[in-house]
C-alpha cells in the first residue's frame, strides 16, 4: 500500500504548522507544483484531535527525500493530496456540510467587539450586503459563557478572504447569519433549546426509542419509488428501528427519486442503529437526503457527496461532543467526519469507503 504527497500548487514545507512570516528561513523550503514524495506516513490531527491549523503532518518513506536532514514536515493542505493506489485519500471530498457566513446588512468587521469609532483604520473593514464567506467556526460567546456585546466572532476558512492577512473578526449579530446546510442557525429566532419534534415547524422528529412500540401508520406520506407502496414520514425506515422517513427526507421535502437512493436510505439505516444503541441518546439528524439540486445550492458541498445518494447523514446528540462521539464510533466502517467548532458542532457519518477527517 503505496502513499504519494503530490503538491497541486507551488507551495513551501514547513517544520512547524505556522504562517510562513512567523518561520525562519531555515524552517521552510520552497516546493513546485507537480512534486511527489512517497510517504511513509501522514496526519491532519495529532493523537488528541487538534489539527494542525489547516495543515498536513507528513514524513518521506524513503532516506533520500529527506529534506534538510529532516524526513517530517507539513505543507498547506490545499496545496497538496496524498494519493493511495491511484486514488486522492486526502483531502477528502466529502467535507461538506460548511458553515457560511451571509451579510443580509452593509456593515464593518472589526478585530474587537467594540464601536466601530473606538478601533484605528486596520481593525475595522466595511462589508457590503449579499456578501457570503465560509466559516472555519464562529462563536456568540467565550469559554467562559460571555457574550460578544452583540456581535459574533468569526473564523474565515478561505485565505483568499482573509482581511490584512486575519482570518479571525468580530461582526454586529443583527447584520449577518450563519447557514449550515442552507438553514439559518445563528441568530436562532429564540435562545437555544432541546431539538423540536416533528409536529413543529421545520424540524426534525425524534428517533424512536429502541425497541420501542412504532408510532400508527397515519399523518403525511409519499410513495416510496421503486416499491409502488406508501411511506409514512412518522414511521421507522426499518421495522423497530430508531429513524424514520421523516428525518431522511427533512420532514418530506426532499423525497428520494430513484429505488437505488431508496435503498441506500434504507442500508444507512440499517446500518445506523449499532451506533445509535451504543451511544444510547438519539441522534438529532441535520441533513440525510439531499438531492443535486439541493446541494448544488448547499455552500461548500462536496460536488459528489455521499448526502446526495441517501448514504450519509449529518447528526447531533444533546450532552456529547463531536470529539466523544468519534472516539466512541471509531469502528464505524464507512466514511466519518468531525466538526467540533461552531454551533456546538456536529459529526457526519456515511456508507461509502473508510475516511476519516476534521472540518
């Protein structure tokens, strides 16, 4: 099992995870497009999950790659890929689900949550309405539970649109939001609360509790394709099982066309309910099904996401971590990404091939 670094833009190693400015010269080689190195290891997270501040951690296989006399370096992940018998095994494609930032009022990005007035001319940064960014996270209040005086922190994922070469801002709340798979969840229309049921507007139903009795088979319904027989959103996917219709198919907005997607809907299912008796909590699903011309609509979804064939699923579960639940859920056999930041975070679990990685 061969693994290759291929570098996609010009680009520089780094002994350490930094911007380039905060290294000297003797920690940094510059590299060119095209380069390939085999590796005899890589990672975008140390044993504790932190990344490596958007980079990757790689050593060279072989003695006379070495660089400098050193065979561990990192290089800006967009910059490279590490491909494993032909195939791209990082990045992964699937990293979608990003959090966007819309500016629905002109307003000023500032470096400290403060009046525009009290803050010099490199700390403020007049922005425009319609404006979108991708998020690396966001916050509405420190560690310690205080708020940003009416105003959001910001983290940009994109260094293209970083201001001053910052990725980190504050914003004035009132003027922006936050979309995670184009739904607003920041501001919320009212402080924080457990997840609503399915009788109440636009949200998701609860699983049913394992073992449980299966709700009456009343209430919306569609025909599931490919089987010429009626789904009820309220009812299991699978006899006794903890998911229903609803939450695959957001509450039955987004009705799966094709038998294959129906029967992947079903294999996630299925294959659903180990996790969900281990970790004993239901599983609050933020995104399931998602046809092309939802995603395609969807800031920053992979173009070919697993979401789009009914085989993945983004989740919450009230009282754990994003963190707690993939060291819990390491087994799973199929693709599992992390998101701690922003929102309390969320993790993704899919039935395509093993991957892993951090958003």
């Amino acid at each position: 099992m061969t693994q290759i670094l291929e570098i996609t833009q010009d680009t520089v190693f780094k002994r350490r995870p930094l911007q380039s400015k905060e290294l000297s010269a003797d920690e940094m080689v510059a590299t060119k497009k095209g380069t390939k190195l085999e590796l005899q290891s890589y990672a975008y997270a140390d044993a504790s999950g932190d990344d490596f501040d958007d980079h990757i951690k790689f050593a060279v296989k072989n003695q006379q790659d070495a660089i400098k006399g050193f065979n561990t370096w990192y290089v800006y992940e967009l910059h490279a890929q590490v491909v494993q018998d032909g195939a791209v095994v990082y990045p992964l494609d699937e990293t979608d689900s990003a959090q966007t930032l819309k500016v629905i009022h002109d307003t000023v990005f500032k470096r400290q949550p403060v009046d525009a007035a009290k803050l010099g001319p490199k700390e403020t940064y007049s922005v425009k309405q319609g404006a979108n960014f991708d998020l690396q996270s966001y916050a509405y209040a420190d560690a310690d539970g205080n708020e940003f005086n009416n105003h959001i922190k910001i983290a940009l994922d994109d260094p293209k649109d970083f201001i001053y070469s910052l990725s980190t801002w504050f914003v004035y709340e009132n003027h922006v939001q936050v979309l995670l798979d184009n739904e607003i969840v920041y501001p919320p229309d009212q402080p924080l609360t457990p997840p609503k049921t399915a009788n109440q507007q636009g949200a998701m139903a609860q699983p049913a509790k394992p073992g449980s009795t299966p709700p009456a088979a009343t209430g919306p319904s569609f025909i599931l394709v490919g089987y010429s027989k009626t789904a009820y959103l309220n009812q299991p996917i699978v006899s006794g099982g903890s998911f229903t219709w609803a939450e695959a198919t957001k509450n039955g907005t987004r009705i799966p066309k094709t038998r294959k997607i129906v029967d992947n809907m079903i294999a996630l299912a299925t294959a659903l309910e180990r996790p969900r008796n281990q970790i004993g909590r239901p599983f609050q699903i933020t995104s399931w099904y998602r046809p092309p011309e939802v995603n395609r609509n969807t800031p920053g979804s992979a173009k070919n996401s697993q979401h789009m064939y009914g085989k993945a699923i983004d989740f919450k579960v009230a009282g754990m971590t994003p963190r707690q639940i993939q060291q819990a859920l390491e087994w799973w056999p199929g693709g599992m990404g992390t998101y701690p930041r922003g929102n309390g975070g969320w993790n993704h679990l899919d039935i395509g091939p093993r991957r892993r990685w951090i958003g």
